[in-house]
C-alpha cells in the first residue's frame, strides 16, 4: 500500500512538474508598456534613419495597417502584401498590437530634425493644393507626412513587423511592411514589401 501510494505521489508529481515546464516554455515573456514602448521607437527610429526630407514630418498617432478584410484566403492576402520571411509569432503579435492605436512623442532617435503633426494637420495639408503649400510653408523642408502602424514583435524582441507610409498629396505616395531584425542591439531592415505611386 505504502509502495503504490509513493508510486502514485511520485507520478503525479512528475506529471506536474512537466506541464509546469511546458507552460513556463511556451508562454510568451511578457513585456511590459515600457519595454514594448521602447522597442517599438527604436524600430520606427531605424525605419526612418535613412529618409531624405531635411525636416521629417510624422504624425503623431499610428494608424491601423492590416487591411485584410475576411474576404478570400488570409494565406493569400498574407503572401500578397507582407515580407516572406515574417515569422508566424510577429505577425500574430502585429495583428493584435494594430488594432491598439496610440499617440506617438518625441522619442525618435534620429539625426534630422523631425516634427510631429496631427492627423487634422495632415488631412487638411492636403485636402487641396492651397492646403499642401500652407503645410509646406509652416514646416520648411518637408516634402510628405510619414505615417506608422504600431510595431508587431515576436517573442525574443528581435524581429519586428511595422507598416510605415509617406503621403506627399494627391496621389503621390509610397509605403509598404517593413520586417526589421534586432542584431548585436541595432534593429536593420531586412525585407520590405512595398508600394509607390
């Protein structure tokens, strides 16, 4: 008696220190406002290190991103518009995180001079052609608004998936998901998949 009931003990044990461990190993590190805050800056301040407005005009809230509608094959859509080598985990994150819209301040680390606008700023810039020369004559040396989505980031916050775009008026633009990856503490773009018109 004594035998089967240390058997039991000893089993069930087991059996619970494994889904102990299976949990801890699968659960997704959590990371709190402040960690994501910072990584999704860092990210956006990598996107935009390269731009070539000598003031770069970005509006100050994210924007929605993923336009997949439900209709047709998501796998299609996902092949069609999102860079190949996103990761399964990223991507989940990036559909969650873009429905979180959020204000954005002046935490770019960037070697321009960079300004925030309003969406009402941005909206009535280029409602016409009188807007977008006023816009352009109250912030020398901008050329478009760049607009971001939030940052989608898989779960060793070394790969991030952000949408970015820059509208210029009219129908000029150009945008697109970029897949930056995190190596040796500096975040780089390694694909895109984007647009221009």
């Amino acid at each position: 008696m004594k035998a089967t009931a240390l058997y039991l003990f000893t089993a069930v044990a087991a059996f619970c220190l494994v889904a102990f461990a299976h949990t801890i190993k699968t659960r997704r590190p959590q990371l709190s406002a402040e960690m994501r805050e910072t990584a999704e800056y860092a990210v956006y301040s990598a996107l935009l290190a390269n731009a070539h407005d000598s003031t770069l005009l970005i509006q100050n809230h994210t924007e929605s991103a993923y336009r997949y509608d439900g209709s047709g094959d998501e796998a299609n859509y996902i092949k069609d518009h999102l860079p190949s080598e996103t990761s399964e985990e990223t991507l989940i994150d990036f559909k969650q995180i873009d429905l979180q819209q959020k204000e954005l301040n002046q935490r770019f680390a960037l070697n321009q001079t960079y300004l925030l606008v309003t969406q009402a700023e941005r909206l009535n810039g280029f409602a016409n052609r009188a807007g977008r020369d006023a816009l352009f004559q109250k912030y020398p040396g901008a050329r478009a608004v760049v607009l971001l989505s939030r940052v989608g980031l898989n779960k060793n916050f070394d790969e991030a998936l952000v949408y970015s775009w820059r509208y210029c008026g009219g129908d000029c633009g150009a945008g697109g998901y970029y897949l930056l990856r995190k190596q040796n503490g500096k975040w780089s773009i390694k694909q895109n998949k984007t647009w221009i018109s």
